[in-house]
C-alpha cells in the first residue's frame, strides 16, 4: 500500500502535490485542512483524515478528531495535534497506550520528523506543513509504502520555501 501523507495545508495545496501523489493508493491529511481542500482530496484518492484546530464545524462534521484503523498488517493511529516522542499531548498519550499502534502520524507542529519511538514500539511521523501559513521555512510531505507488517520506502519531499509556493 502506496500512502501519501500530508499535514497544515491551511487552505492551500501545491498543483505538485497531484503528480507526487499520482502513484499513491491512499492520501492521508493529519489536519488543518482549511477549507475547501478536503473534496480536492477525497476526489482524487482513497482519502483519510483528522480535522485540526484551525478546521471549522463544517470540517469537523466529517472528519473526526482522532482515527484508529489498520493498514495492511499495522495499526495506525492519526491525529492533529500529538506532541512528539518524550512529550506527547495527553489525549495523544492516551490513545497511544490503549491502541498499541506501530504506526503514530500527528500533524501541527509544522516540523518534518520521523522517528522510532522505543518506549512505544512505534514509528513516529509528522509530515510537516505544506501550506503557505505559519513558521515553517520549508514546505514538506511524505510518501512510503507498507507492505505487510513493514513501513518502508520512506520519502521526506521538499516543496519550496514558504514564501515561493506557486
């Protein structure tokens, strides 16, 4: 399973977007949709989500705060705003230690990482923001496949600084 994954678009996606994700069997956005981009999304790919703080009733009318769901063999755990390893929101927390997943995506930071967090036996992802709003410098997503129990493949993708996007 090819996945796309992108965070804090905050009403904004780059055209490039389409053609990095064309080869993706699934897009996944950990929130701060803004409006609009969500049809865009769900129109182009199988399309999962977790509304952030910046999406309105609309937004949260359709997609939930939090998403647990298993990808091939691995058990995913979605949602906006989760902290990072070592200091993970409370809710966050919460939802790692009752699921147990291998796979834990947040978004809201607007920083790139990935990491394996030992204490939880998990990978830990943050695609960054691909929006033009907030204090990131660099625009970024990911792409990476699972392929029964293993994430692998793992791309990190520059889409320009901030202030240049098209």
């Amino acid at each position: 399973m090819r996945i796309g994954l992108i965070s804090d678009t905050h009403s904004y996606i780059d055209p490039r977007v389409y053609d990095l994700f064309k080869d993706c069997d699934e897009v996944w956005h950990a929130g701060d949709f803004g409006e609009g981009l969500e049809t865009q999304f769900r129109n182009f790919k199988v399309f999962r989500g977790v509304y952030g703080n910046i999406d309105g009733q609309k937004m949260r009318a359709v997609y939930p705060e939090e998403l647990f769901f298993t990808c091939e063999e691995v058990k995913v755990y979605m949602i906006h705003i989760g902290g990072s390893p070592g200091n993970y929101y409370p809710q966050a927390k919460k939802g790692i230690e009752s699921f147990t997943p291998g796979l834990f995506i947040c978004g809201h930071s607007h920083i790139l990482k990935v990491m394996q967090d030992k204490k939880y036996n998990m990978l830990y992802m943050n695609p960054g923001a691909a929006g033009k709003h907030g204090f990131h410098k660099m625009r970024t997503l990911l792409r990476f496949e699972i392929n029964g129990k293993k994430i692998e493949k793992l791309e990190a993708i520059e889409l320009g600084l901030r202030g240049n996007a098209v």
